[in-house]
C-alpha cells in the first residue's frame, strides 16, 4: 500500500482509510449539502412561501428540528462541565468529540434560524432593540455568544493539527488557550444553563396556548427548568451514541469502556431526575394549571395522532426506560443495552421538543377552530437534511485531521499487539 | 442594548440581563486577550520549544511514558507525567538516592544485537551524548535510531553558534520520504557537525556543567533498549517483526525497507517521540 | 415613540354584534382597501393568505348560521404578543389602547403569531405584489409591507392620527380622546359593529360591553381583551364563550 496523499496532515501513526475512499465517502454528504443549500436559497430568494409554514403553523420542522438539536448539542457543554470543573478525567477522551459536535449542532441551528426568520438581514435587531422580557431575545442573546464560546473551544482542537501546530504562534497561542479552558467551560455551562432553559421557557410563558402553558417559578415556566434537564441528560447520550457510530464506522475502539459507562450514568441519572419532575409537572399541568384556563385536559390529546399514547411514550418509553437501563450497572456494562438506551434517551428528547412545537400548534384554540395538520415540503426537509450533511462532513474532516479522540491510539496498539518476548 | 439608546430602561430586568451579557462578553475577550498575550511572552521568553515537546508529550499513550525507574524495575508500572524531565521531578531525587551506584560495566552489545557504548548517556529521544575530553560533548542518533531511520538524509542541521537547548529540535531528517526530528539531549553551543545521514554528529560545547540528570546511563540503558524492542513489536505487530529480525535474534540495519509502508510514519513519530 | 397626547390614557374598543352581522364581508374588503392588505397571491390558501379582518362562520342545529368577524382582539395588560416579540416590535400604546404592530422593525421570527390565540396575525409570506392599477388605490397614510414580516388590525391607527391632528387643530380639549371610526366600523351596512373608548362610561360601546349578553373570546385566559361579542341567540354564545353567561347582569371591561 502506498502512502496516503495527505499522510502529513492527519495524526501521525493513527491509521486513516485512504484518501480516495474518504473522498468518496464525503461525496454523497456534499450532494447533500449541495441540495441543502439550493433549498435555503430558494427560501431566501422567493420567500417562505417555499415552506408549508402558514399563519397557524408559524413554527414547523425548522423550529421543532432547531431544538432538538440544541438539546442533543448540550452534551458540548456538560461534558466541559463535568470535565474541566468537576474533574471526571476520563471525559478526556470525548470532549473533543463532544466540542465538535457542539459547534455543529449550534451552527447549524443558527444557519437553519436565519432561513427561517422572514427577515434575517434584520437578525441584528433583536440586539439594538431588545425586549428583555421575551425568552425568544435571551434565547437569541445566548445561542449568537454561546457559539462563539463554542467556536473559541474548537480552534484549539483545530490547531492541534500536525501541520498547523508546527507553526511556532500558533502552537504557543493553543497552549495557552488551553489552559484557559476552564473559563469557557464555566461560561458555556452559563450560557447553556439560560438558554436551553429560555428554549422551554418560549413555550411555557404562552398564556394563549394552555397545552405548552405552565406555572412558573418568579418569571420561570417549568418548562424552563424541564428544558435544562433534559438536555443535561441527552447531552451525554447523544455524545455516547455518536461516539459508538464513530467507532463502528472507523472499525476501531475509540474510547475505553469506562468512558461509556460515566455518560452513561450521568445521563441515566439525571433521567430519572427528569422523568420524576416531568411527572409532578404533567399531574400539576392536567389537574390545576388547564383547567383554570378553561381547559379540560382531555381536549389536548383528543385529536389523532396526538392522543395519550403521546404523553406515555414521552415519559416513559423514551424517559423511563432508558433512565432504568442507564442507572442499572449491570445493564450499562452491556453495550447491547446501553448503546440502545442512549440511543432511546435522544430520541425522547427529541419527542418532547416536538409535542411542544407542533402539537401545541395542532390543538385548536378558539372555541369554533379545527384540528391542524402540517406536513413539511422539500425544501424544509432537505435544508434541515443538508445541516446533518454540514455535519457529518465537519465531523469527518476532523476525525481524519484532527485528533478527536485521545485515547484512539492506545487502543488501537492493545488491539494488535500479541506481546511476543524478545528472549531467545 | 446601549445604555444611551432611546429605549433603554435602567430597571432590574435590564441591568440582570445586559449585566450578564456583557459580563460573558468581558469573559470571553478576557481569555482571548490574556491568552495571546502570554502566548507573546511565551514566544519572547522563547519557550516555544519546550511547550511544543511537551504538547508531543501529551500525544503519548502511557506505553510510550514508562518512567526510567519503571525501567529498571524500581517503580514497576509508574508513568511520567514530566516529559521525561528528570531534573524537574519531584520522585526522580529520593529513587536516585536509593539506588546503588550505576553499574559501570556495561556490555557494548545490547539486546538485539544494538551497539550501546557504556561512555555514552542516552536521550528517550534516541540522541545520545558522548562527553568528550576536552570539555564538549557529542551529540548523535543510537543505534536503534540508526537502524529504524535507515538511509536516511539530514534536511535540517544545526549551524555553529546556534544555541540548542534541551529536549528542543536538533536535527531534522528524511527518511522514506517522512521527516524526523531528533530531539536535544543537552543545552549549549553548536561548534561544528560533521557526518551525513544516519551517522551525523553535532558537536556542542554546554558551555557550563553539563546536567545529565535526565539521561540513561549504566544499567538502565539495557533496560531502556529491551523495552524499546518490546515497543517496536507492539508497532509492527506481530507478522511484521519476523522479517525485522534476522538471524531471529538481531535487528536489521535498515528497518525501513522491512515496515509496511503505511505504518512507516507511525513507526518513527512513535519512536522519536515526534507526534 | 411618545404620542404628544400621552396624557390621554383612552381605550378604544369594539363591540361585535352577533345577531347583526349577515356575513357580507364589507368590512374585510374596507379594512383591505383602508390598510394596503395585499392581494393574494395566486398560490395562497386561507391559511397563508392575508386578511386583518376575516368573518368565521358559525353553524348550529337546523341549519342554522351565525357570522363572526375576527381581528386582532387588542388585548390589555397581559398581552401576550407585546410580551414575547424580541425585538419590541409590537407596542400596547397607553394613550389609545391599542395594540400597535410595527412591521419595519419585524424580524419574522413569527413568536408572536404563535403566541396569539386569536390567530390575528398574519405573516407575508410572498412580496407583496400590486398588480396593474391597484398601486394607485393604495392608502398613503399606511405603509406598505415587505415579504417576511407580520401584520395585524391595529383599529385603524392611521385614522386616529387624523382624529387627534383634527382635534388639536381645531382646539379640542387635549385630556378628551377624539372620536373616529375605523374602517370596518364605516362600512358594515348593518350596523354590527360599534366602536369607541371604552374608558368612556358614556359611550355606547361602553355600555354595551356591560351588558349581559356581551362577552369576550377565551376571557378565562385573562387577555384583557378590548373587542366584545355579543349575542341574544345562546346557540351562539355557547359555540365561541368558553365562560357560560353570568348571571349578575355585568361582564367585566
């Protein structure tokens, strides 16, 4: 086998596929990209009227998919936390990971929201006339400075490059940021804290809407707190389970067992905790805070699809089950349950944030209104498709370029190695 | 946004609000600024090579990091976390102290057939250093270097009066198309080098005592170089090795033309501690 | 913006009566003419195209029919779209009570359409277009909007203007809010709808909110809402009220 055309850019001695096959992996991704963008482009050039948006559906799958991400991307900065701030060194071998993953998620929400505002050339005002009272204004406050924390905590990953680092100013600046990491940990857990909690908090002041409605602690929704839970639990199974699919694809362990049995026991943890306080809020919801409003709580899971099947998967299909599986040490030492259970925990994170988007759409309000459906239209999909293009071929190029996983190669050398002495 | 701004209110609300905004704007120029800035003085201080071994450092595996008193059986299992920097760690004094005195009589034939001359102290880098009578000292790649960078060209060598500083690039070399850098073992002044390829030399006066604190001598080269065999196995794997050894005992003297080209690079990053 | 007559504090409100409103639509095409409401786009539905104003038809038993024309309901102090917009591009103006939407300041985020449970918003989904000579019937004292921004009934905002710039020229008592007529109120042939300050307890749209058989649109949401409904037919009452009719005679204003 010959040598690898950009050998001198990858990390020395981590094996790589070869260029071609790694190209043509790439290619798919960027036609889908490619497909992405025309869409984004049309919606920007002819109007949003390219969506299946309407005025009842004001938020639809761009929305719905923006928070999901957010949520899943939380797992950037968790594991700063966890790592820099409370010392659990084995995160060590999946912040990195984690930090690319962050910049791709919250990138590309923000690319998704600027397509979907009507106006986005007008994205600055909501900075020169904010109105400090709506979740939507700290939401955007948080999201723009959180991904510069997030871009700020990815150049150091990216100038750890084998051929960057060589270069003197670069390698000493890197140094030093890296030291300073701790701060952009502790600012991004701030930063995080807000606005995945203003995130719940958007639905959750809406007096208007009584099924996303709640009872709020001094200017907090419960949601607010509820969101933040959340995404602290999925955070650390979303990175679980894109480091098991990164180490499935590359055919090689990435991370020691024990790195996946702390996310794994973070998450489950903070998954029971959730699932406790989403009950307590569901029972205060249904019994005292709808029917106030005049509600009957019956009347929000009247409607197909959305009937009571929805609450019960959200709570306790995707929420309890695999909090069950993630707490149990002897189920988390198995991969056959724990990489499903993370798997499962993303999934009921992103069920949540879509009963509030667009279920709390679908319900009529007025008295004389009609159940309402909405499907999306291409260039909705195939935008948000071609963000997890975006994704997978950032995620790709630093994988092959950069070191993402520090423990990749001890690993590698423990699976080869049949220790043969040297004595005669 | 600004408090001069028609709309500005100064209530709780806003001060709570921009109060923290512009404090995680403070926060994060704060780091930026203060990390450029003693990155400058890192750069004028020129510690940009001991930073930039260090950070190669930090890319080992634990494998790569056994401590010398490892080695020697001493402190079996222990790993540095000092880049190998034995004058700067704490442990290095008290395991000298109760050590006996090196053993002087050290074969000049290591395992594997290496030549290890006992009037030569050994970088963990492959340099070593040969004190010299009249006060300098020279400086050039062992014998496993010399096997595993084969024929080898020097693309990069150090020019008289440059000043070379422990652990900090000495020498660069191509060697199967990969280039290589040997690391210092000594601090002091370039007077001359002399050699080409593998076999270069560079001669340094320390100007000074020369501190060996942090190099292999006496027995625990031995032991160093058997475990240095043992790395190399666990690079080539086990199928690759048969052919690296002739005689099924001594290493060959090129070693490049025996390891799969695409573990070539890996190989010698490894080796020199170059990652 | 500060009017000059903030001392004024009115609260113009509209009375909707139920059992007057033959579903004609003179008010949707008045408030569309008076406001630069767009025409539709060829493409648009009822759910994507625009009308301030649109009239809901309501069926009962027997085929029997009752017309309810919706707009923006003004709500009061817990508005729930000047509260969410992030851009303070939705303003509930003290002096008048209105609700003001400020469409060159809209980003079109859309929060406050989701927000609003009247669905008295409406986004341009296209750039408007005038077409032929309808750029020249277009009303000078309104601006036009542009694609990707939310409008709303604003009570003809424009006409109040004229009313106050009227009323101070001709020396009128600054602390009285000035009379005028939205619109809607000026076309409607039958009288439906009454219009006024609700602060006034004199005025007829005063003292018809009071009266029993008005009521307001999910008042259990506490929207403060300026627009009333009122009906005789209690078919009616109970297929929009989410409150049954009380029985001491008065409903909050």
């Amino acid at each position: 086998m010959s040598e690898r055309l950009d050998e001198g850019l990858t990390p020395r001695g981590l094996p790589r596929a070869p260029l071609r096959r790694f190209v043509l992996w790439l290619v798919p991704w960027t036609a889908l990209l490619g497909v992405g963008l025309y869409a984004g482009y049309r919606c920007l050039a002819y109007g949003l009227n390219e969506t299946n948006l309407d005025n009842r559906f004001a938020f639809g799958l761009w929305i719905y998919l923006d928070l999901t991400v957010i949520a899943l991307g939380a797992g950037a900065f968790f594991t700063g936390l966890l790592l820099y701030v409370l010392r659990k060194r084995e995160l060590k071998a999946v912040i990195n990971s984690a930090v690319v993953l962050g910049f791709i998620c919250y990138s590309g929400a923000v690319a998704i929201l600027m397509i979907d505002v009507g106006q986005p050339l007008r994205a600055w005002f909501t900075f020169w006339h904010p109105n400090v009272h709506s979740m939507l204004t700290e939401v955007t406050f948080c999201l723009t400075c959180y991904l510069v924390v997030l871009a700020f905590e990815y150049l150091p990953i990216v100038l750890r490059n084998r051929k960057l680092s060589r270069l003197p100013s670069l390698l000493l600046f890197e140094h030093q940021l890296h030291k300073l990491m701790v701060v952009f940990a502790l600012v991004g857990a701030f930063l995080s804290f807000f606005h995945q909690g203003s995130l719940g908090g958007l639905y959750g002041v809406l007096q208007g809407r009584p099924f996303a409605f709640r009872e709020a602690l001094a200017v907090w929704p419960s949601t607010f707190f509820l969101f933040i839970l959340s995404a602290a639990a999925a955070g650390p199974s979303f990175v679980l389970a894109t480091t098991w699919i990164a180490s499935k694809l590359s055919s090689r362990a990435l991370v020691r067992p024990e790195v996946y049995e702390l996310l794994g026991r973070v998450s489950g943890r903070l998954l029971v905790l959730y699932v406790l306080l989403k009950s307590v809020d569901t029972l205060v919801w249904l019994n005292h805070t709808s029917p106030q409003l005049g509600i009957h709580p019956a009347r929000f899971y009247a409607f197909d699809p959305f009937g009571t099947w929805v609450l019960f998967a959200e709570i306790v299909a995707l929420g309890l089950l695999p909090a069950l599986v993630l707490t149990s040490a002897r189920w988390r030492r198995d991969p056959r349950f724990l990489v499903p259970a993370a798997f499962l925990a993303c999934a009921g994170v992103a069920l949540n944030r879509f009963i509030m988007t667009v279920q709390t759409l679908a319900l009529p309000t007025l008295p004389f209104d009609p159940f309402l459906t909405y499907l999306p239209s291409w260039q909705e999909t195939m935008s948000f498709l071609g963000v997890v293009a975006y994704g997978v071929v950032l995620y790709s190029l630093s994988f092959r370029y950069l070191n993402l996983f520090p423990q990749e190669r001890e690993l590698l050398a423990s699976e080869e190695v049949t220790h043969v002495p040297l004595v005669a | 946004m600004f408090p001069w701004s028609p709309e500005f209110v100064w209530d709780a609300g806003h001060l709570a609000f921009f109060g923290a905004f512009y404090s995680v704007l403070a926060a994060i120029a704060a780091v930026l600024g203060l990390g450029l800035r003693r990155a400058v003085a890192d750069a004028r201080a020129g510690r940009a090579h001991r930073i930039a071994w260090h950070a190669a450092f930090e890319e080992l595996p634990a494998r790569d990091r056994a401590c010398r008193h490892q080695l020697t059986g001493e402190a079996p299992g222990r790993v540095c976390d000092n880049a190998f920097d034995c004058r700067r760690c704490a442990a290095h004094p008290s395991f000298e102290a109760l050590r006996a005195t090196h053993a002087s009589a050290v074969p000049a034939t290591g395992p594997a057939g290496l030549h290890l001359p006992g009037d030569r102290l050994y970088h963990r880098g492959h340099a070593f250093v040969r004190p010299e009578p009249d006060g300098t000292v020279t400086v050039g790649l062992d014998d496993l270097a010399r096997r595993l960078v084969g024929e080898a060209e020097v693309v990069e060598r150090p020019r008289p009066g440059m000043c070379l500083e422990e652990d900090a690039p000495a020498l660069r070399l191509r060697a199967q198309g990969r280039e290589v850098r040997v690391l210092s073992p000594v601090r002091g002044v370039v007077i001359g080098t002399s050699g080409e390829g593998a076999a270069v030399t560079v001669r340094v006066d320390p100007e000074g005592p020369l501190d060996t604190r942090h190099l292999l001598d006496g027995d625990e080269v031995g032991a160093w170089a058997m475990r240095e065999i043992e790395r190399l196995q666990a690079l080539l794997g086990p199928r690759e090795l048969g052919p690296a050894l002739a005689d099924g005992g001594e290493l060959l003297p090129d070693l490049g033309a025996v390891i799969p080209r695409e573990r070539v690079d890996g190989v010698l990053g490894e080796m020199f501690l170059d990652l | 913006m500060k009017s000059p007559e903030s001392n004024v504090r009115a609260r113009y409100g509209m009375v909707v009566d139920l059992d007057r409103c033959n579903g004609c639509g003179a008010c949707v095409v008045a408030c569309a003419v008076e406001n630069n409401v767009p025409p539709a786009n060829g493409r648009a539905t009822e759910r994507t195209g625009i009308s301030w104003l649109n009239v809901q038809r309501l069926e009962g038993a027997g085929g029997r029919a009752a017309f309810l024309p919706m707009m923006c309901q003004q709500c009061d102090t817990r508005t729930p779209c000047a509260s969410v917009c992030p851009q303070n591009a939705v303003e509930l103006d003290r002096s008048s009570g209105i609700v003001g939407q400020v469409p060159v300041r809209c980003l079109g985020c859309r929060y406050c359409m989701v927000a609003c449970p009247y669905h008295a918003r409406y986004f341009n989904w296209w750039d408007p277009q005038w077409p032929g000579t309808i750029a020249e019937t277009l009303n000078p004292a309104v601006s036009t909007r542009t694609r990707g921004v939310v409008e709303k009934c604003n009570f003809c905002i424009q006409r109040l203007q004229a009313a106050r710039t009227r009323h101070a020229a001709t020396g009128g008592d600054p602390a009285v809010a000035p009379d005028y007529t939205p619109a809607c109120v000026e076309a409607c042939p039958a009288g439906a709808l009454v219009f006024g300050d609700l602060g006034d307890p004199q005025s007829e749209v005063s003292q018809l909110a009071q009266s029993p058989e008005s009521f307001r649109l999910l008042e259990r949401l506490g929207t403060g809402a300026k627009v009333h409904y009122r009906t005789r037919r209690p078919w009616v009452r109970q297929a929009v009220a989410d409150a049954p009719a009380p029985t001491d005679g008065r409903t909050h204003v």
